[in-house]
C-alpha cells in the first residue's frame, strides 16, 4: 500500500474509535421494516407459512441488533436477543393500534375504497406504521435504529415522524407530504392532519434538548392543510379545528375554531387596471 492509503486507513482506524455503537446499515434498516410490514400486512401471498414469515423477521431484527450493540454488549443490561423478543412480544400491541389507524383513514377519506388500498397504497398510514414500530424500539432503549427507521420512511413518503414523538390511537394523516412532527410531540386520540403540518419547536438551541419543544394536540383534533404549530408549551384543546396556512404559538382553548384571514379578488381579465400575470414555475 502507499504512505496515503496507510494515512487513510490510520485515520479511519482514528475514526472508529470515537463511535459508541457501530453505525447500522440504511439498506439492511429498510430491508427490516418492510419485511415486518409485509408479516403484519400481507398484500401479497407467497408460499411461506405464517411462522416462517416471523422466524425471518424475528431473525433479521435480532442480526440488526447484534451488529449494531456488539461494541457494547459487555455494558448492556439487555441482550440483542432480550430486546427482540421483548419487541415480538409488543407486536400484536402494535398492529391493533395500527388497524386502528388504518380504520380512521377508511372512515374519513372518502376517495379511500377500503382497507386493504390504504395498508397498499396511502402514505400516510406507510409512516404512520414505521413510526409505531420504531417508537417501540426507541422504549426498549434501542439506539440509531429507530431514527433510521423513521427517516426511511420520511424518504419514501415525504413524511417526518420523529420516534419520539407520543401519538395516541386512531391517528390520520391525509396525503402527508411536507408533514413534519417533532421528537416531543403530545398527539391524543382520534387526530387528524393533512399536508404540510408542522408540529414543530420555536428553539432549536442544543441546550433544549432534554426539554419538551414540540407542542401537545389533544383529541379529537383537526389540523388542516399548511398550518403551522410551534412551542413546548402550546396546547390545543380537544375538538378543536386548525385551519389552513394558520401559525399557532400559543395554546387555545377545547372546541376552539382557528383561522387564517385573507382576501381573495377576482377580476375579469378585460379591465385595464390588472397588471399582467407571468408566473414561471
């Protein structure tokens, strides 16, 4: 080898030792979530027995693990094979709170034609899903992954959910993309948001990051297109409505009804005060 490439490699050999868990591989972490989609929602069928299904599955996220706490393991207080089976074991949990999901997408879109095009098809259940598994994860105090998980599923859908964020049951989010939803995120029951939500933070200093920045939505919330939603200490009441393009910093009461104001004109083309209109896009 050349003086450069022992350079590099002393360098990388420098490199390595700074990390405290092995870094775990984006294709393997997608590979994972959508063969654990495809165990809990089988759009396809194959030759493989259920059992089988979950035997790889359960092998595939035991392999993820070893490999990405193997610098660690003396120090855990889990093993890899402790924290697989502990999620397996949470797993009906979470696909009865994820058919819950999908039943709210059912029951309010009306372009939805059942359930099975919204497990196929929608985006927003695809995150949603991610989310609740890599949430679980994030409890069994898992590192890396879970975020991985998420913004896996943030580049397939435009949708960003951190793991952190606690959201309740019944959760509906319609088309999804520009959807933003931070790590301290309070979302109750029965929630509805459509595209280009922010539910974000006012801060973004380091030193916040032990605190609670995102705001709380209760139940039974509508949050509509655009609307932005920012501070750890705002609360939206249960029932109320957020309409769209609105910028919300502060909290409002249950049953509240949030708007934006603007005026619309429309004028015929034929009078002479309109100036011309060229946009390019």
């Amino acid at each position: 080898m050349t003086t450069a490439t022992n350079t590099l490699l002393d360098h990388l050999q420098a490199q390595r030792s700074h990390y405290r868990y092995k870094l775990p591989s984006r294709p393997d972490a997608g590979r994972f979530i959508d063969q654990l989609m495809r165990l809990l929602f089988p759009v396809t069928q194959d030759c493989k027995s259920i059992s089988q299904h979950v035997e790889e599955t359960y092998q595939s996220l035991h392999d993820q693990l070893t490999n990405l706490l193997c610098p660690l393991e003396k120090n855990l207080s889990e093993s890899p094979a402790v924290i697989t089976g502990r999620f397996f074991d949470q797993l009906p949990v979470i696909y009865d709170n994820l058919l819950l999901d999908a039943h709210a997408i059912v029951d309010n879109d009306p372009a939805s034609v059942g359930i099975e095009e919204v497990v196929a098809v929608y985006p927003g259940f695809y995150a949603i899903s991610v989310y609740r598994i890599a949430h679980e994860l994030l409890k069994l105090n898992v590192p890396l992954l879970p975020r991985m998980l998420t913004e896996y599923a943030h580049g397939q859908t435009g949708i960003d959910i951190h793991p952190g964020a606690q959201i309740g049951k019944s959760f509906f989010i319609d088309h999804g993309t520009g959807v933003v939803i931070g790590e301290t995120t309070i979302i109750g029951n029965n929630v509805k948001i459509y595209q280009g939500v922010t539910l974000g933070a006012t801060h973004v200093a380091k030193s916040m990051a032990q605190k609670k920045r995102h705001p709380t939505i209760e139940n039974n919330v509508v949050i509509y297109a655009n609307a932005t939603i920012l501070g750890g200490h705002t609360v939206v009441g249960h029932d109320s409505v957020i309409g769209g393009n609105v910028w919300l910093t502060s909290s409002v009461e249950a049953h509240s009804l949030v708007f934006h104001q603007h005026q619309t004109e429309v004028r015929l083309k034929s009078m002479e005060s309109v100036e011309p209109i060229n946009f390019v896009i």
